[in-house]
C-alpha cells in the first residue's frame, strides 16, 4: 500500500467526540471561505480590467449594457467563489489534481497526441455519455448546450465592449466587425452572412427552446424525475433559459413587425431575466457547467491507466475493477474523509454484495438462532 499523497498530507485529524467516518476538508471552513472570497475576488477584478482594456478604455462600451457587464462581474465571482470551495473537499481535491496532473503530462501526450482533443469532444462537445440514457434527451441536452454556447459567444465578447459592428459608409449596407477595435472582416448587412450576424442570437434562441421544453415536460410528466426534483434547482433553471430565448425573439418580432411596440418593456424583462441568471449560474444546477471541464481530466487519467495495462482486478473474483491508478486514488480519498473501510474498493460491486451478506449471517443473525 502506497503512502498518502500530498492531496492529503495536511488532513485534520476529526474532532474529539465526532462520529467515526466523518469527513474532514484540508483546512477548517473559515479557511476556505477565505480562499474563495480571495478567488472569487480577484476573478471579479481580473475581469474588470479586461473589460476596460479590451474595450479601449471604455471606447467602444455601451452604457446600455452595463446590467449584462455587472452580471458577468458578479458570475466571475460566483464561479471563482464555489468552484474553489468544491475541490477544497478531499474528493473534489484529488480528483482535480490527478486531472490537472493527466492533462499537463508531456507524457501523456507524447503517448497518446489525439487523446485529449478526442475526450473533449465526447465529454464536453457531443456528450455521448448521454445518449446511452437516452436518445431524446441527448438531443435536448446537444440543442441547449449548442445554443447556450451560441448565445455566450455572442453576448459576451459585446457586452464587454471587445466586439463592435459599425457602419463602414455611415449609410450601410456594408458594415465591419472590430475586435479590441481591429477589423476582423467587412461584410454586407443584406447578405446571408449579414442575416446570420445581427440574428445568431435569435438562431440561439430557437435551439434553446425545444431543448429545455423537452426537458420541463420530461420535468412534469416522469415519474421518476418528479420524485426528487426541486423547483429552485430543477425547474427555474429550465424556466429561465425559456424566458431569456422567448423575450430575445420577441424584441425581433417587435422590431420587425411592431415597428418597436412594446420594446422598451421587452428589453427590460429580457435583461431581467438574463441578469438573474448569470448570477443564479454559480449557485445552481447550471453550475456543473463549470464543473464538467474537469471530466475530461479525470477520463484521461483513467484512459492513461488503461493504455499502460494498469487495471486492477478484484481481489476475490479476479474481474477488472477499474484502473489501478483510479482504484489508489479512492481509497486515498477515503483515507481522507476517515472512512475505515477504503479497503472495500478493491471489490468488485458483485463481491462487495456477496461479502455484506456474508458478514450479515455470521455476526448478525447468528445472534439470532
């Protein structure tokens, strides 16, 4: 058995009287609240300055987006603030730096080049894993997650003030895409490509919205999802992605066809709900957005395993349990969390089973005949 990784070293021994198995962070909580205030701080503060050079010093940003600008200010904290908080935990904590480790390793690369660009796509591009659940809901998933993806390219970079779009004859129809005010191309605003421009955000918005009704009606009708579902954390989310996508395409609709009726009220219920959602990101189930990242990490640790033949079998039944690497790391993150059983991970679930029942007829229901 291998010594405690450096992951662990700095563990706190439980409390006098706690109960046995009680988990335990590398610091106390006041320590890593502290950390992620600081974190989150200076993800805030770094994206303020970005903000202010990237737009030429305010050159090129517009006062009417400052909602979205102050939003993405308070995201930057939140995501800093509870992404720092998550791997503080001696599961998260070992998971990231074996992660961090398998996708910085020279190594790795050199053994396997194409592994890495290929886990992306399948874990954080098409997200397969989904559809052996189910096709339907991996083509929900694929329509939200593009649209979003869409949306935030859009949003961001012009909310911020790096992006302008400005007339190049003062007449139109030829107009100039700047970024950090260099022109990036010219383009005709009758055009396809024009069209495609100043609508990508209502081609989001169409993407958007069957995805997450799908998903609010699976949300209302299965029985298995409403037994544990939460409206906060399952339903809101939802519900905002559809009201964000509804009012975008009514500020179309208004422009177009009401000749600006009611636009005044729609942007501001649209900005409303985009603002409370980008705060509402960090504290939510839209935060494993910012946590799916570190799969890609964790699957080319155990890829790597598996290349170099280290895969560890069970030891009563001799099937494969995982890779060694991986199986070493859980009973290291149960040392961790004090539990005294981390020698149970070197079963396979089947003999796990069998061994329970088997304790169970020798000291519990032997005190029974």
């Amino acid at each position: 058995m291998t010594e405690p990784s450096e992951a662990s070293a700095d563990v706190e021994p439980p409390a006098p009287g706690a109960p046995a198995g009680a988990s335990s962070t590398p610091s106390g909580p006041r320590s890593v609240t502290t950390r992620a205030t600081l974190a989150g701080a200076a993800a805030s503060g770094l994206l303020v300055l970005a903000i202010v050079f990237g737009s030429r010093m305010l050159h090129n940003f517009d006062s009417a987006l400052l909602p979205y600008a102050v939003a993405t200010v308070f995201l930057a904290f939140g995501v800093a603030y509870r992404y720092t908080v998550w791997i503080s935990a001696p599961g998260a904590r070992r998971l990231f730096i074996e992660g961090r480790r398998s996708l910085f390793s020279l190594e790795n690369f050199r053994g396997a080049p194409t592994a890495l660009p290929r886990m992306a796509a399948t874990y954080l591009g098409f997200q397969k894993f989904l559809g052996a659940r189910s096709h339907a809901r991996w083509a929900a998933h694929q329509l939200i997650f593009w649209g979003c993806v869409l949306a935030a390219l859009i949003t961001f970079p012009l909310t911020w003030g790096w992006f302008t779009f400005t007339s190049g004859s003062g007449s139109g129809p030829g107009y100039e895409m700047r970024m950090w005010g260099v022109k990036i191309l010219g383009f005709d605003s009758l055009s396809l490509l024009g069209w495609l421009m100043f609508h990508g955000l209502d081609i989001a918005a169409v993407l958007v919205i069957p995805g997450a009704s799908y998903f609010l009606w699976r949300r209302m009708k299965d029985r298995g999802a409403v037994t544990g579902q939460r409206f906060a954390y399952d339903l809101l989310p939802l519900i905002a992605l559809i009201v964000i996508s509804v009012t975008g395409l009514l500020l179309t609709f208004s422009s177009i066809f009401l000749h600006g009726g009611g636009y005044q009220f729609l942007a501001i219920l649209h900005m409303a709900s985009v603002v409370f959602t980008l705060i509402y990101i960090p504290f939510g189930k839209f935060f494993h957005i910012v946590q799916r990242p570190a799969a890609v990490g964790m699957q080319l640790f155990k890829y790597t395993g598996r290349k170099d033949d280290e895969v560890f079998a069970c030891r009563r039944c001799g099937e494969p349990i995982d890779t060694g690497p991986y199986v070493e790391n859980l009973r290291g993150t149960m040392r961790d969390l004090r539990l005294d059983f981390d020698a149970w991970a070197e079963y396979c679930p089947r003999c796990k089973r069998v061994l329970r029942g088997t304790a169970y007829l020798s000291h519990v229901k032997k005190g029974f005949k």
